[in-house]
C-alpha cells in the first residue's frame, strides 16, 4: 500500500494515543520498504531492512502499533515471545518455527485476496452446482426445442436460487473427503511431507466421496469451499505466499528482556537464554530456511523487538544481536490524560464496546464525563500503587465498574442506564484504597 509516513501515522493515531516517537520510527521503516521495492532487483537485494528495538512497559502500545500496521498494509505478520524458546523440553529448540508461522499467515492471507478476487466465479461455481441438482441435465439425444425449453426453465431456477425462494429445498450432493494437513510449523517439513504423503495415500484408498442431503442454503456454504479448491490456483498461491513473507513480512518478537542476561547476575544463572539470543541470531541476520512450501530467506523480513528491560536493559543481550536492530525507540509510560484519551478518542474504544455489546440485551448504556474521568484517575492510582501494566488496567476497572449491570441485563431491557462518577468510586474505592485486596482484584 502506498502511504506516505504521515498518512501512515495519522492511521495509528485512530487506534494508539501517544507515542510519536514509536509510530514515526515504524512508518519511516514500512515507507523504507516500499520504496525498496521500486528500485532495481540488483539494488533490492543490497538494501536490508532496518529493525527495530522497542523498549517500554507493558500496555503501552507497542505490540497494538505493529499488529495494526501490518493489518493496514496487508503484510504477513506473525506475534511470538522469545520467551517460549526457554520453556522445559524446548530451550530454543528450533526457532526457525516462527519463519514456517510467517510463511502460513502468508498463504492465508494471499488464499483469501485470491479468494475476493476470484468470488464471483466461486459463485458462479456455486449456481450451477445447485442448478444441476434441482434441474438435472437432460439427455444427449433431445431435440432443439427441449434444449431451448430447457435453458429457458434453468435461467428460472438460478433466478430463484439467487432470490433465496429455493433456500428450504433439499438436494443431495457431495462432499469430498477432507485430505489432512500437517501445519505443526515445530515439525522438520520433510517429516511434514512424508506424514502428508502418507495421509494422501490412505485417502486415495477409499475415492468415494460422502453424500449428504442438506438444504440449499447451507449447499451454498459447503460448495463455495469446493469451489475454491477447483478454480484456485493453489500452486501459484503458494509461491506467492513464500515470495510476500519473504519480501513484505514482519515478525514482531515480544519478551526479548526476557533472554537478556544481566552483567550483575551471579554464574550468570541461566545459559539456556543466552543460547536462545544465539539460535535467533542466524534467522534475525538473515539465512535459508526449509519450509513445506520451499525454501524462505529472511534477510528481507522485519523484525521488531519488543521488551520492559525492568530488570536487565538492551546492552545485555549478546553484542551481535544488538547490532541487528538498529532503531531503538524508547515508550513512553501512560498518564491520566493518556487513559482517558484511550477510552474517549480511539476508534474501538472500550467504552464503545460494553456499549456495543449491551446494546445486545436492548440495554443502552451511557457514560458521564466525570465517570470516564474517574476510571482513568483509580486505574493511573492502581498501576502506582501495584505493578504498572498501562492500558490493560482499563480492561479490569471497567469491567469491575459493569459487572452487575452485565449481569442483570436481562432485568434492564429497554432502559438507559447511565454510568455515573459516584458508581465508579463506589465499586472502586475499596479495592483502591487496601492495596492488598488491589493486587488481588486490579
């Protein structure tokens, strides 16, 4: 997609409050790679992404900003912890895991773009289906004028079948067996293959495909997946799908403070971290890895590292990996203002959500200004008073402020219910004030 920097960041604003910094750093990175792509194939290749390092704490934004860019530019985009290459029984046990989770996120992505672009011969696919069963063919000897009868009565029928008059009818038809796949991306793809070739196998055992009498309606829905399937070129979509995670893909790696190892620690107590910085060290530099779709370089894939670094700090990971990510933007902490900007000014605010979702059970539901006021106020007061986890405070504030209103929706149909300052204080107050019972609660 071709948006300049700024378009880029004024996107992020509808969804983040604050964080300028971050937002610039990562438009400049995405306009960086799409300017790539219109040089020579010969330059492409000398110009390697710039990844980036963000450090600040939890819930300030930074895996929303990501996770929304990728969204926005339609790029195969993947979310891993670093963390969970030290779990027992893994220790960094194939990182390379999470290319092979980068190459599938790609193919769905291009198997539904296909998919939008190829619908209205899916449809197509679908009508004729259906047609066929409700009106069968007639036999190879008719005369002309029962052919001509005959496509006169078929266009009646595909005119009803598409107004939904035949939606109730019962038809018979087929449905293929399903072939198995093996997407365990922790799998070596030549064990995947040889499950995969065995499993095609067994299926070519037994061709008959089950038939089942539904209505047309719910044909509709099981014969548009068999009609993807026949029209799709699933070849061609693999292909592309290695090429987009290969030249557009982002892997956001969360938890990095997890493996670093600080300098003041005693034996430096947990080698196996150390060794995930090395294991992730190739991938993030850039190096061949085998997938069940081929082979994917990821020399051209972004990388953006996130971390807290509340007890270990960016120099304490190896020197090698510091040096692959290069932009360090540093997050600011969220304040009062900022929360209440968050619940107020973004797109899908949570406010409008519990709205949203009340409005479910015919219950309009309302906020004072001074109530929003409230909540962001008690949630800054509980993230100082316990751990500082930013946004995510909201989540368990609000919806301590509306449990019983969510509870007894049933009893409030039709009614408008109006979340005022003192109901927030009067559910909040107490858990605020006794820390203990905040740490617990909040």
């Amino acid at each position: 997609m071709n948006m300049t920097p700024k378009e880029i960041v004024a996107y992020l604003d509808e969804y983040v409050i604050g964080q300028r910094d971050a937002k610039k750093t990562i438009a400049l990175a995405l306009r960086t790679r799409y300017r790539r792509m219109q040089l020579s194939g010969e330059l492409q290749d000398e110009i390697m992404p710039k990844n980036i390092l963000m450090i600040g704490s939890t819930g300030v934004g930074k895996t929303e900003i990501s996770r929304r860019l990728a969204k926005m530019m339609a790029v195969p985009f993947i979310k891993v912890e670093a963390s969970k290459f030290t779990e027992v029984g893994f220790v960094g046990r194939d990182v390379e895991s999470m290319v092979r989770d980068l190459v599938m996120t790609s193919l769905s992505l291009v198997k539904s773009e296909h998919q939008q672009n190829n619908q209205s011969a899916i449809e197509q696919y679908v009508l004729n289906k259906i047609v066929d069963k409700l009106l069968p063919p007639l036999p190879t000897l008719a005369n002309e004028t029962k052919k001509e009868e005959y496509e006169i009565s078929r266009a009646r029928m595909k005119d009803r079948v598409l107004n939904g008059k035949m939606d109730d009818k019962i038809i018979e038809i087929e449905i293929p067996k399903p072939t198995i796949e093996f997407n365990d991306t922790n799998m070596m793809p030549e064990m995947a293959k040889v499950q995969e070739s065995f499993s095609q196998m067994f299926s070519t055992l037994s061709k008959e495909n089950a038939k089942k009498e539904v209505n047309v309606d719910e044909a509709k829905k099981i014969l548009e997946a068999e009609g993807s399937e026949t029209l799709l070129d699933m070849e061609a979509i693999k292909k592309e799908a290695v090429k987009r995670a290969e030249q557009g893909g982002i892997i956001f790696l969360d938890e990095i403070d997890k493996i670093a190892v600080s300098a003041k620690s005693e034996g430096r107590n947990d080698p196996s971290k150390e060794g995930v910085q090395r294991d992730l060290l190739p991938i993030v530099e850039g190096s061949s890895v085998t997938t069940k779709f081929g082979i994917i370089n990821t020399d051209h894939i972004l990388f953006i590292a996130a971390g807290a670094f509340h007890l270990t700090k960016p120099s304490d990971l190896i020197p090698e990996l510091q040096g692959r990510f290069p932009l360090r933007v540093e997050l600011e902490s969220l304040d009062e203002n900022a929360l209440y900007q968050i619940l107020t000014q973004t797109k899908n605010s949570l406010l409008r959500q519990y709205t949203a979702l009340l409005g479910v059970e015919d219950v309009n539901l309302t906020f004072d200004d001074d109530a929003v006021r409230a909540m962001a106020h008690l949630s800054q007061v509980a993230n100082d008073k316990t751990e500082d986890i930013g946004a995510r405070r909201l989540h368990t504030v609000l919806e301590k402020v509306l449990e019983e209103i969510s509870f007894d929706a049933d009893l409030h149909q039709g009614e408008t219910i109006a979340v005022t300052k003192e109901m927030v204080h009067d559910k909040l107050d107490i858990v605020i004030e006794d820390e203990d019972l905040s740490r617990y609660i909040l």
